[in-house]
C-alpha cells in the first residue's frame, strides 16, 4: 500500500481516485436504499448504502487476508449485481486492478484473457458456473483461488478449487477501511478487446482515467440541451443497468452511479418481462441497452400490461441503431430520447456523442431526427475526436470523404496491458489511431463508415457499409442487413448486401436496389457507385460478441452467400 | 512555450488545462452571444463567441508581441466586462499568470499586491483610472507597461507611461492562436488575500486546479438536489455576473460561464436600476450576489417596474447571510433560493456548501431553513473539510464544541507566493488550516463560528461570534450586528455588541438582551453565557474590504464603543 500523501503533493495535485465516488453516498445517504438486484427466481435484495459499504469494505479485508496486493488482477465472471460492485470497488479501491471477463468471447478467447491479465481470484456467480468449468483446466494452474457469488448458502457440486463462498470469506471481517490515498496513476481497471481481428488486447486505465470519466460523464449529463417537449428531470434519477458490467463496467456505471448516491436497479438475467417488472416495481428512470435488448422489447407483447411511464431516458450504445429500431421503440417509450455515440474498448466510454446545437430546437423533429441518427458530434467535455486522412489532416466536411478516427482525452487507453508494440502502434502523434473510418458532414457531425479492415474498395473509393446497412434496414420490409466486397477484376472490390427479411414480406432482390436508389441516392445520402451490385436473402447474419456483424467470418463463407445472390445492377 | 505533448503522457497524462473550457463554444455555439456588457452610459456591447474568441487570440499575439512570456504576471484593475475576460484567457491560455488586482483593497496594500506579484503589465478601464494614478508613483519603477480597456478611442490625459489603446493594440494580430500543450501544473492565477491581520499573501493556483473547480462546480449544479416547489430549469442558463472578476475571479465564473458556452451578461458598475434593467431585458436567469448587492435590491424602491421572473437562481456567497436579510430578499424573488457556504482565497470558491439531503424534502420549509442559513455540509465533491482539534481529531458533533476548519482537495491552494514560510505553516498533515473556526451539528452541518484571531475567550470557552451576530440581526429592530471582547478581569474577555438598528425602531439595550434570551437561550442554539454583557448602538460598523466585520479595526477604537456602551447583565 502506499505511504499517505502530504504538501506540497496534496496541495497541487490532489490525488484523482476511484474510492472518491464513495464518499457522497457515505456521507448524506447512509441510509438511503443503495442497490435492488432481482435474481432469477424473482426474489429482490436490498441494501441501504451503508449495507453495502460494510460489505466493500468486508470483501476488501477478506482479499487482503487471501493475499491480494496492489496491482494484483481481480477477476470476475458474472451478471450485474450487487456482489460484482462489491467487488469492483474493494479491489479497486485497495489498489488492485478490477478484470471483468467478457462472457461474450468465445471460451478460446476468455481463457487466453484470463491466462494474458494472470488474474489471481475469479469471482464468479451461478449463472457463470458452467462456463467457468468449460474452461477451467486451462486456467487452473494460474488462477490461485475462486470465490462463489451467491445468495444461497454452501458451495455449488464443481471440481473447481480452491472454493470459497463469498458471504462465509466476508461475515467476520471489519466493516470498516482506510482506502489508501493511491498515486493517481494507480491502475485500476483491465478490460479486453473483443478481438474480432486477432487475439484480444487487454486494455488498461488508471483511477485517475477512471474518475475523471466519471466525472466528465455526470457533467455532460447535469449540462445537457433541453429539448422542446423534453420531460422534466425527475426528482430523483433511478438507473436500472442492464448494459453487462462484464462489457467495459457498463461503460462506466458503477462509478457515475456510486457517486451520485442513487438507488441501482439490477436485473440479473436480462428478459423483456423481468425487465418490466423492475421499471413498474422501482419506478426506473433511465437505463442504457445495447440494440438487442430494445430489439428484444419492441417484440415483446405483453409489454402493455406494465406502467413504464417513469423511464424517461434511454441511452442505446454498443452497436449502431438503426432508424428503423429507432423509430419502432420511440413508439413503445413516448418520453424516451434514444441517440447514439460512438465508443470502444480503448475508449472505456463515449468519445463521440450525439450533442445537439441550441438552434437545432427551432427544427422539425424530422430535421433533429436526421441529426441524431447520426454517429455524433465530436465533442465530448474531456476527449477530443477527429476524422484524419493518411497525413494526419482533417478530411473536409464533405459528408463523403472518408478518414481515419483518431481521439485523445481524459480516459482513452492508458496501455495495452503487456504490449508495449501494439501499443505504440495505435499511439501516434499524440493521438490515438481508432482504426474505425468516418465522414464528417457540414455542421461537423460523424458518420462511422466502417472498420478500415472492413472497408469495401470499389476502385479507388472506400464504400460506406454501415451507412448502407443502416439506409437499408430502414426499408419496411427489412430485418437487418450486411454489406462485404465481393472480389471484382474491374473494380478490386463490389459490394454485396446480405439481407434479412420481415417475416410478413416477400420482396425481391431489385426491390432492395429500388429503395437504395430511391431513398439513398435521389435523396443524396449515397452516390450511386455505392448501390450493392449483388444481393443475397439470407436467414440470420453473422455477428460478433458485442453484436457486430462479423465480417471477418462473412467473407470465409462468401462462396455460400454468392450462391444465392442476385445480381442487380450492372458495373 | 512548451513542447507538444505526446504519447505516453497523453494517454495516462491528458492535460487538465483552462484553454479546454474554448471548446464548447467555439465548436457548438460560434455565432450565439457570448457575451453582453452594459457600460455605464447605458449602452450594450454584444459579441459572439466566434468575435469574443477571435479578440482574445488577438490578445494573445498582442502580448507575445509586447514580450509576455510563460509565467509572466498580467495584471488587471478592471470591472467586469468582456475586455477582462479576454484578459483572463489570453493570459492563462497562452502559459502566463492573470492577476486580478483587488479592488477593495486599500492603496497600500494593493501597491503592495502589485509590486510583489512583480505584475509585467497592468490592464485597466475608465472605472480604475484614478486608483491606478493614486498609486502610479510606487509601482512604475517595476510594471513595464499598461494598457487602457475602453469602448472609446484614444488614450485618456494622464502621466501613465508607456500606456497603450487596448483595441489600437490588437486590431492588426492574427485571430487565431495556437494554445500551447502546457503542463497542467503551470500556474494559471494569483490572488492576493484581503490581509485582515498583516499584508496580503498571492495564493496560486495551477491550470489543473483552476480546471478541476471548474468542471465539478458544473458537475455539482448538474446533479443539485431538486426539492418540491423548485423551478423547472430554464432551457438556457443566463447568468449575470455580479461578484467583481477582481474577487477571486468571481469565483471562478469565467471558467464555468465559458465552458458551458452561455450568455454572459456584465454589468458594468453594480446598481440596483441597472442590475433590474439588465434582469429585464436580457432576461437573466441566475446570479451570484454578495450581501451587500442584496441589500441594495431590498431596499430598491423602483424595483416593482421590472420583469424579474426570469431570475430563478440567486445565489450568496462573500459574508454571513442573515436569516433577516434572507427572508426579505425571498419575498422580492419568490423563485430565488438562497443559499451559504464557505470559502476563502485560499479555497478559490466555496469548499463547504448548502447541501441538503433528499429526506429533507419531506420536512417543513422552516425545518429546511434553519438548515440552509448553516455554513453547510462539508462535502462539495472534489474537496474536504473537516472541523478539528487541536490534535488533528474531529470535534464531536454536538453543535457546540468549536475547533478549526481544515480542508484539502482538487483547489484548495498551491502555495502562498513566493512564501515556502507561510505556506508550511498552514499547510500541516496533508490538510490546509484555515484559520477559521466552527462546530458541527448532529447532522454533520458546520457553522463557522468566527477566525480564529478573532474569538472571545470567555473562561475557558470560547464565544462563537458568528452565530450570535446572525441570531442578533434576525430582530426585527436590528439592522446589523457584531460582536468583540472586551478585556474583563474575571473572564479573561466578556462580549460587547455593536448594534445598528432599523431606521424606524427604538429598541434598548435590554430589548437587545430579552431577543437573545428568547430565541436564542431558551431555544437552545446558544448558552446563557454566550449573552453579550455590553450593547452599545452605532451608526456604522466597520468592515474589510470584503464586508466582514473589521475586528481589529473595532478593537482599537474599543475605548470609544465602550463610552456609549450600556452593560446589560452581570457576570
């Protein structure tokens, strides 16, 4: 632990820690309910913030007892809920590194993560279990000990060991701790890439990255445009997290949220019902989704039988909204606001958001929509976002020429963790190299193009897939829809469109190119050397992890998919 | 100017630094109004923030030009107008020091402030003129040049030399400027104390401090507690600027004012007409006031023909804010919420606040304000304080045992300038010394009780004089009151009250007694030996600079109050 800091350090540089987050809460609402997780069986547990604290700080005595010291890597494999923020602030705080694994990785790339971060204790829940013993031979000889999450007392039948049960390894410890005044560059967090293009990274920031993205965050929220019609802020803000810590700490939450004081509504396992029954029950307010989950929402039909009216807010992130979705579920939630940004694992949060101008209140909702719709604006409080071609300049605000994203800030990636070359890789000229490509439109609004990895070459041009595969899902008879290069000798590269059907319609593949043509070049959203050349209907798509569309594994079956496509346009 | 600043200090070191609060406006809000100032013939000056930001890099040429280098002292003697602020960033953004020159110092102490800031330039409007000439003889020998800020051409006829036309100056420069990467702890202000008891001491700040109070003062409004009967929010935030930029820099209003990219009304010189006007026709929504300026608009006859409505948030800082004055000033804005708090200049703005918490919206108004009209809760996010004794241990929180306040945090102080001496001696075991003392309620509420110089020693006890003086003028017939110890034989000292009653009362010396016996002894928010032995009425009473009661001033004319003293209770 380090020593404690006096002047002149306390005086200039007053250290930025994650265990600030703590103090609001343990100050003026000791008392206040902290935390609400619904389990499976529907049973609610309830902790007052002075609950929960004891219990940090229980958990933080406990892992010191277990030998955890500072830098050590912290693991855990389990769903939102009490228990992981217990532990995302005792390991944390104490000055160890919080590791949560992605569930979403294939067992491959979870073992190699957690063989890669050397993590010392795996938490895990009973909704983890069985992934945790498909891997668990090749991690066994690394992981020393594991700890079991559970409200049921005992042990689950697992050959995993060492066992502990978490609530036996806590109850006689102090609940009381003197957090260490930690160097503000103490690392904090460790999250891992999905790796759609190798192996995943492991990405690591610092408290001082951590809080001051807290804190950007709570300050970009307080500052907010207010809309016409906008519904008044509520008294109190009642969050329900159902983005999964495991996916970058839900982008932050458990630190805005803590440090706040506000009451966290859990869900466990996310279903349309149960999460109903939590906004009806808790008088939620706001919650962030990733697209399949307000996908998951706009299907389900019992949805009329609960009162959602306190949900007031909704944010969807991790993956692009299609207009489409956007408009179905604005419909389901009069009052809700759905926007998007842009964000990645090296970004821990948004480094793009959806910031509208105060003139833009005088425009028809239609006009904003557009704005919207749109990836964001590149200006966050506390990062900075450009769109650059291969000379580090900015592209011009043509809403056409596509460049490369490249950010810094307050909490873009301090390091890859042990990975000095790809590091130094992305980190260049002071900037931070994305890899995802862009356009910049007049007012100055991005439009993410693409992966450059994923980008079509048609002749010398980049062809914008995601704005494609937006425009197309706005088509009525439209699930979803993907665009890949299909390898042309005039051209290097032209498009195809692999395309989801409604399941009540029955159009034809040059109806696709009717509504592109329609919709997207007479409208001039797209040029018409963009328009797919080939379309192929097909019964699912293939996505990533985080519910990407998987390119990569696209083009490996690209003969299939060229078996039932239909070439709809001459080149 | 430093060197750019690359990877890996942009990643983990992003810099906090004053120049980020440009960004908002200048990419979201270019042609709004920026800022509107009323000079004092009435007439407006508008500018965007396009106009407003290209004045300041004009500036900042303008200065290169002149020979201004990193850590450079700037000087201003100025109101509060659009010419300061460019001053303020021009300097800071460009890696030299603004100093605010105060104001409402006397002329040797500010000759003083500015020979030992060893200021290169002195910025100054029509309103400083004649100051700046009273003291021009003692500082011209070290100040190189000045510089006139006048919406008029020409020079004004005076023996000030070399003197420059601020607009002659910058007309010609460039409008954009390259703000240089600087490290964030480049000292970004100095402000002197008002030096009640000796010479004033500068107190410098850092960028990263002057950043950091920015940014969490944003993010403290942003998640302020709503209570039952507030005002919506406005869909813009107008606000005037009141508190003179030569008082710490309005507490720090021209950082949160630019980085949210609102409009900003000045004043000119503060009147009640022109403050009501400016209210009306800019339709202002919040405000900083000192009590003094409050005073003024209570007793404002004409202020029935003004539109206020728009004025939803006023808040109170600079002196003690009688509970009187305060439920008089409610009356006149029936939407204004008034409020206290704590600071100093070695706090940069408050570091104690009225926080409330969200059971107390369950309380009755009176319950709430007998919270409010306490010093605050010692938790503003990004400080603490705490109230101890003379071992560095919390002092009970009985409302009654007194000890000192000391505070760390984000911008609580780097050092006293050019003064390692004073600056060790306040800045003990990691914690900052205020100086002042208080006691803390049950709550965890503190009421500052008095300066630590400035206490009456009864006994053993010590008489908190703060609150006897705010419970004296809650009567009716009481104007203003303050309180010092006269030399007593038994006692050590015993109190003597100086009393200013309302113009049309005639209360006695013992009336005074009966009041504070009443609601004070028999209500329990003081002890029977707290009662002031002596009471004399007064005309005046003398105060500092910043319109605290001037103790060491009074105690010399002692002999004279004594004279027409009345003594009113034995001992």
């Amino acid at each position: 632990m380090s020593e404690k800091i006096f002047y002149p350090e306390y005086s200039k540089h007053y250290p930025l820690l994650v265990k600030n987050c703590l103090k609001k809460p343990m100050m003026l609402f000791p008392n206040e309910t902290a935390m609400v997780y619904r389990n499976d069986e529907g049973q609610y547990l309830r902790f007052t913030w002075r609950e929960w604290l004891e219990r940090t700080c229980k958990l933080a005595h406990a892992m010191k007892t277990l030998g955890v010291k500072e830098g050590d890597r912290i693991a855990t494999m389990a769903l939102n809920h009490h228990w992981h923020m217990e532990n995302i602030y005792a390991s944390i705080c104490s000055g160890a590194i919080s590791h949560p694994i992605n569930m979403r990785l294939s067992l491959d790339h979870m073992t190699y993560t957690i063989n890669h971060a050397e993590d010392k204790i795996i938490f895990f829940d009973a909704d983890s279990l069985l992934t945790l013993e498909a891997l668990y031979d090749r991690i066994k000889d690394k992981v020393e000990l594991f700890v079991y999450m559970s409200d049921k007392p005992g042990l689950p039948e697992t050959s995993i060991k060492p066992l502990y049960n978490y609530e036996e390894l806590i109850k006689d410890e102090p609940s009381t701790y003197d957090w260490p005044d930690l160097d503000e560059d103490t690392h904090a967090v460790l999250y891992y890439t999905t790796g759609t293009t190798g192996l995943p990274k492991g990405v690591l920031y610092t408290n001082r990255q951590v809080y001051l993205q807290c804190i950007f965050f709570l300050l970009r929220r307080g500052a907010a445009l207010r809309m016409p019609g906008d519904p008044p802020p509520p008294d109190d803000w009642i969050p329900m997290m159902n983005v999964p810590l495991f996916h970058i700490h839900a982008w932050g939450a458990p630190f805005y949220y803590v440090f706040e004081g506000v009451k966290i509504v859990f869900p466990g396992k996310f279903t349309a019902e149960s999460f109903c029954e939590l906004v009806h029950n808790e008088k939620v307010t706001q919650t962030s989704l990733v697209p399949t989950m307000l996908a998951m929402l706009v299907e389900y039909e019992d949805i009329g039988k609960w009162d959602l009216s306190s949900l007031i807010q909704v944010t969807i992130g991790g993956g692009a909204l299609p207009l489409g979705l956007k408009l179905k579920a604005e419909k389901l939630f009069p009052t809700m606001n759905a926007t998007s940004g842009y964000g990645m694992t090296e970004t821990m949060a948004g480094c793009v958001g959806n910031i509208l101008t105060r003139e833009m209140r005088e425009w028809p909702k239609e006009k904003v929509d557009q704005v919207l719709v749109k990836t964001g604006f590149p200006y966050i409080p506390g990062v900075e976002a450009r769109v650059v071609d291969e000379d580090g300049n900015d592209v011009p605000r043509d809403n056409e020429t596509i460049g490369e994203i490249v950010v810094r800030g307050h909490w873009i990636m301090e390091q890859y963790y042990k990975d000095p070359e790809k590091t130094a890789a992305v980190w260049r000229d002071g900037w931070l190299h994305t890899g995802d490509v862009a356009k910049m439109d007049e007012l100055g609004y991005m439009t993410i193009a693409d992966r450059i990895t994923d980008v079509i070459r048609s002749g010398s041009e980049m062809v914008p897939t995601v704005l494609l595969e937006n425009l197309t899902s706005n088509a009525e008879f439209v699930l979803e829809a993907a665009y890949v290069g299909v390898p042309d000798d005039k051209w290097g590269e032209t498009p195809l469109a692999l395309v989801r059907k409604t399941p009540d319609s029955s159009p034809s593949e040059e109806d696709i190119l009717t509504f592109l043509q329609k919709e997207g070049v007479d409208t001039g959203k797209i040029t018409r050397w963009m328009l797919p050349v080939y379309v192929a209907f097909v019964k699912d798509i293939l996505k990533t992890s985080v519910g990407k569309y998987d390119k990569i594994a696209i083009r490996k079956q690209l003969d299939e998919f060229m078996d039932v496509a239909k070439r709809v346009r001459k080149t």
